[in-house]
C-alpha cells in the first residue's frame, strides 16, 4: 500500500504570515506608539508648565512678603523722621546732656522701639558720628557702612535703607536704615535702627510653601561683575555675602537674575547640579529673587508615568503580535486540515495521497483497528515522535509510549467508536526521549481492502500553545495595571454609562463596586453642569482624532463634595463606541493653589491692618507732642510772670 499514494496531494508548506496581516501588525503598532508618545507629551508639557507655575507663584509670594517687610521697617523709620517730639529729646540729650531725665527718657525710647520691632540695635549718632545711645549694648563704634552714608542724609535730610553688611568678616550680617535727625534745619545727627535679618527675614525667605525636599528660594544682588548671595543657603552653610559667582555665567539662575531677567528657566546651581528657577526682581530693592528645585525632583513623577507608559505600549504591542500569530496559526491549521482532508478522500485510489501522506509535516499515522499495530506512519511522526520506521511500522501503537497518559489515548478511541470520528482535540505526547509537546488530534475509521482502519492526524502545537500562554500572561499583565489604582481607569459610554471601572476610580467618585456593579453610577449625573461641556469638546476630539488633550474637570461624589481631576480620554476599537478614561485625583495640587492664593489674601490683610496701626500710632505721637509743647509754652509763659512779680518786688 506504500506505493499507491500520489505526490500531488502533498499538503503545501506555507511560508510566514501573509503580508496583509504584518501590515495590520505595523499599522497597530505605529497606533500604539504614536499614542503613548502623544500621551507623554501631552502629560510632560502640563507637568512641566504646573511645576512653572508653582515656582513662579513662590517666587512673587516671597517678593511679596520682602516688599511688605521694607515698607513696615521704612513705616517704623517715618515715625521717627521729623518727630518734633523726639527731636527737642534728642536735642536735649545732644545739646544739653547733663539733663539726666533726658537721657533716661531717650534710652528708654530707643529700648522700646528695639524690642518692639525686634531690631539687632538702635543707635543714636550725632552730628560729630559719635555714638550717644545705644539700645542694643553700649558702643563707641559704628560700622563703616553706617559711617559712609552719615554725610549724605546731613546733606539730603532723607531716610536711607543701607543694604546687606558685615562690620567685619567674623561679625554677623546686618541691615540697618539710617534716620536724619533735624530741627528747624539744624542737625542734629542720626537714628540707626540695625536689622538682624536671622530674627525674620532669612526664615521667612528659606521657608517652602510646599512638600519639597531641594526647594529653596534665594536673594542675590549683583556686584559689579558678580553676582552675590545675600542669605544663607539650605545645602551650603556660611554663605551669606561671601558666595560669588561671576556675572556672566549663563547657566546660573542666580547670575541670569541679577542682570535683570525674568522668566522661568533650566540651569546649574551653586552646587552644580541641574535645577529649574523662577527669577524675579524685587522692586525698589538691588535685590532679586530665585526659586529653584532640582530638575531630577521635579522629573522624577513624570518619569513613573514613563516607564509606566513604555510598559503598557510594550504590553499592547506583545499582545497584538500574540494575536496576529494565533490568528495567523489558526488560518494555517485551517488550510493543513482542508488539504488533509482532500488527500483522505482519495487515498484509496490515487497515489497522490500517499506522497502527500509521507510528506506531510503533521504526524500522520494508520492503525488497524482489530489489534492496532501501525500500518503505516508518516516522517512527520517520526521526525516529531524521534523513532525510526523500523520501531513504528508493525508494533502495536499501544506499546510505543507516545502518549502522555494511557487515558489520553483511550478517550480518543471511545470518541471514534462513540462519532465514527474525531477532530481537533488537544493532548499531550511524549517523544522517544520523553520530552513533553502538545498535538491536536483529528481521527476517522478508514476502510482500506474492506478492513477498518484508524487514521490519525496530529499536529504539534507547542509553539502555538506557548504564544497562547504568553498572551494571557498580557492579558494579566494589563489587568494587573487595571487593578493596581495607580490611576483611576474606566471604560463608559459618551451618554454617561459606566461599563468598567476599577477601585481607584469607584473611590473617586465614592461608591462602592457593589453599586457599580449594580448599574447606579452615571458618570454624566455625577459631573457638576459647568463641566459638562468640557466633556463634551473632549468626547467631540476623540471621535475625530481617536483621542484627546488632558484636561481638568469636577466630579460630584456621593456625599456631595467635590473632587479635582485630571482626565484624559481615548476611543476603544469596535462599533460600541466605547471610551477609555484616566482620571487622577488632583484635589492636592488644587488644594495648595488655593492655599497660596489664601496666603496671598492674608498677607495682603495684615500689611493693611499693620498700616493702620501705624498710623494710629503716628496720630497719637502727634497728640504727645501738641501736648508736650503746649505745657513748654505756659512753663515758658509762667516763668516769664514769676520774673515780672519778683522784678516788682524788688
């Protein structure tokens, strides 16, 4: 019977997958790639334009805070300037100092003003630049910087802020305001109110608004061709008006701000180490100001949703191909058992069969059904089993040890009995070397000379068992995403219903799944009326381009609060018109916007109270000071009568 089979039955080999379902395979990919690309753009450039934002909101709050502080110290140096009440006491103190009341009165004026505005010292100075009372300690000395600008207020008579100073290297930073002192033109010399910017300034400077482990904010003023650092810096200790760098360094924020730029820009720090700054002047000041965070704090969430993002695109992308070979191996087996089947129906009378019998890369094989030895085996079984024509031809099947388990074999015999037939049933074997495959099996009884027959087809299948494997190893891989709420994750419907969600999602909008599960959340009646038309542009973008921008909008939960998000959407394939969503919670952020702005509101409230105050302060200085002269004018006035009366007496 060997030789009665004809070659051109042989089924026909097939090369790879067929160049339509590559180029499907391509096409999804570029979709997936182009996608996840679009999606990180999208994600990094709101990421970096939010990180922006928040720098260049610290940067004008400490502006802010700084102007705010000048002018209280400037409101503290005007209730002195051209006091006549203080005037006739420093006049008394000055011009007539063996008046011990006077002296007393004016060292417990300068006291009470130090303690009252937290002053390092307050210095009284005459016309001379001798020290004459000293709040702080008693001193003969004042700094150069104080002694340099006593000529132009006697000459100006105006009120001077002195800048950052040192009284010499080992002595600590100081700012001080000098006050001109006159009376009816004359001078009569000068008031130092000497600020200690460790009290307030330098804390409310270094103070960040918000979590952030590299934050810092810096004061920096510009010295001729160099840039100086004017406070103490978080990662570098003893820097305060000792730290230069060069002007011209245009990688350092701190340079780039002291020739007057402002703008948000990426640099190299004093450290060296690259950070993003807002810069800012600060107004009638030689100062600027600097808010920076290092680059790599900043980048550091947006690089999680990187990795994040090119696992999923990896994921989807294994899994279309996953698909495609499945698809593609099971058109294949289609075309392999049609041909089968075709040889089958004429291998009784036409040679084809048997060559196509022998050639086929299935193991085919021809039983006898009353004792079952092997009639016949193709070198498709042998080149699957390993045994050679010899081991097969005439042994009974039973005793070749090609099953994986007896039953196997004998479920496969009851089917045929039971059908007249089988097909593609899956089971195990074992080759000559007992290593372990995968076949599906199809089998009919065959009449050969008036004999009833088994005949056998069994494909391997390893390779395809091993893809199906892997594709559901994807297919828990996404579900593993979906299920570990990094982000909220649902599937819905443009009309507002809900088909899937996870736990991150459900606990955004508070509900619970078994709510979800029972058809109650409509996403569309949970979001707030001003919103919805937000999602309406989103939902118009993905019906044209597949996908949309991220945007912000509300939800309203259960319990009637309302949660911040951050949302992005993307159209699922199929004729449902079913959208994906990304929603994560921002309420956070928007949470610290608000309290900035707060901050805003507050300071702006307690520099105009503490105006106020200082002006009812002035206007009671001003009552002192009628009151002090009108009882030096009828002391004046009874001294005059006394003399009259004595006069006549005498």
């Amino acid at each position: 019977m060997a030789k009665t089979f004809n070659t051109s039955l042989i089924p026909k080999k097939h090369g790879g997958p067929p160049a339509s379902l590559m180029a499907i395979f391509i096409i999804v990919s570029a979709g997936i790639l182009a996608a996840g690309f679009f999606y990180y753009k999208n994600n990094e450039k709101s990421y970096r334009t939010e990180s922006e934002h928040l720098l260049k909101s610290i940067a004008e709050l400490k502006v802010s805070e700084i102007v705010s502080w000048r002018k209280e110290r400037l409101a503290d140096a005007r209730v002195l300037h051209k006091n006549s009440a203080f005037t006739q006491l420093v006049r008394r103190a000055i011009v007539r100092p063996v008046e011990p009341a006077a002296q007393k009165r004016l060292r417990v004026w300068l006291g009470q003003l130090k303690v009252a505005y937290s002053y390092r010292d307050v210095i009284l100075i005459d016309a001379a630049g001798r020290v004459r009372q000293s709040a702080g300690f008693e001193s003969l000395h004042i700094c150069d910087e104080i002694q340099k600008h006593l000529p132009e207020i006697r000459r100006n008579g105006q009120i001077v802020f002195l800048d950052f100073h040192r009284e010499d290297s080992d002595h600590p930073v100081s700012l001080s305001i000098l006050i001109p002192v006159t009376d009816n033109g004359l001078y009569l010399g000068a008031v130092a109110l000497v600020i200690d910017p460790d009290t307030y300034l330098y804390p409310m400077i270094s103070r960040w608004p918000t979590p952030a482990a590299t934050g810092e904010t810096l004061l920096v003023r510009r010295e001729g061709d160099e840039v100086v650092f004017l406070n103490e810096l978080k990662f570098q200790k003893d820097t305060a008006l000792t730290l230069r760098f060069p002007l011209h360094q245009n990688d350092l924020p701190a340079a780039r701000a002291a020739r007057g730029e402002e703008r948000v820009m990426e640099g190299i720090d004093y450290r060296g180490v690259p950070v993003v700054a807002a810069l800012r002047a600060v107004p009638d000041s030689p100062w600027f100001m600097v808010a920076r965070m290092d680059r790599e704090e900043i980048y550091a969430p947006i690089r999680k949703y990187f990795l994040l993002l090119i696992f999923m695109m990896c994921a989807l992308i294994f899994a279309a191909a996953a698909a495609g070979w499945v698809l593609w191996q099971r058109q294949r087996n289609v075309v392999y058992r049609r041909e089968l089947e075709a040889a089958l129906a004429l291998q009784a009378s036409d040679e084809k069969f048997r060559k196509a019998f022998m050639t086929s890369p299935d193991a085919i094989l021809i039983t006898r059904w009353r004792d079952g030895r092997v009639v016949s085996a193709n070198d498709g079984f042998l080149a699957i089993t390993g045994y050679t024509r010899e081991e097969v031809e005439g042994s009974e099947v039973a005793k070749l040890f090609i099953w994986n388990t007896p039953d196997d074999r004998q479920r496969i015999i009851d089917k045929v009995k039971a059908d007249g037939f089988i097909e593609n049933l899956e089971a195990g074997f074992l080759n000559k070397s007992g290593q372990y495959y995968y076949g599906l099996v199809s089998a009919s009884v065959l009449k050969i000379d008036g004999e009833s027959h088994l005949l056998s087809i069994t494909r391997d299948i390893t390779e395809r068992k091993t893809s199906e494997e892997a594709l559901q190893k994807a297919h828990e891989r996404l579900r593993r995403f979906h299920d570990a709420n990094i982000v909220g994750i649902v599937t819905a419907t443009a009309e507002g219903d809900i088909l899937e969600a996870n736990d991150y999602y459900l606990d955004l909008i508070g509900f619970s799944r078994e709510e979800f599960e029972s058809g109650k959340i409509d996403w569309r009646a949970l979001t707030p009326s001003e919103w919805l038309g937000a999602d309406d542009r989103a939902i118009a973008e993905v019906r044209r381009e597949g996908t949309c921008a991220p945007y912000e909008k509300q939800y309203l939960r259960r319990d009637k609060t309302l949660v911040d998000v951050f949302v992005v959407v993307a159209k699922l394939p199929g004729q449902e018109q079913q959208l994906a969503a990304f929603a994560l919670d921002i309420t956070d952020r928007k949470r610290v916007e608000r309290e900035v702005s707060r901050l805003n509101e507050e300071l702006e409230r307690r520099v105009a109270q503490r105006t106020a105050e200082l002006s009812a302060k002035n206007e009671e200085l001003v009552r002192l000071n009628r009151v002090f002269v009108d009882r030096e004018i009828r002391m004046r006035e009874l001294k005059e009568k006394i003399a009259r009366m004595e006069k006549g007496a005498s």
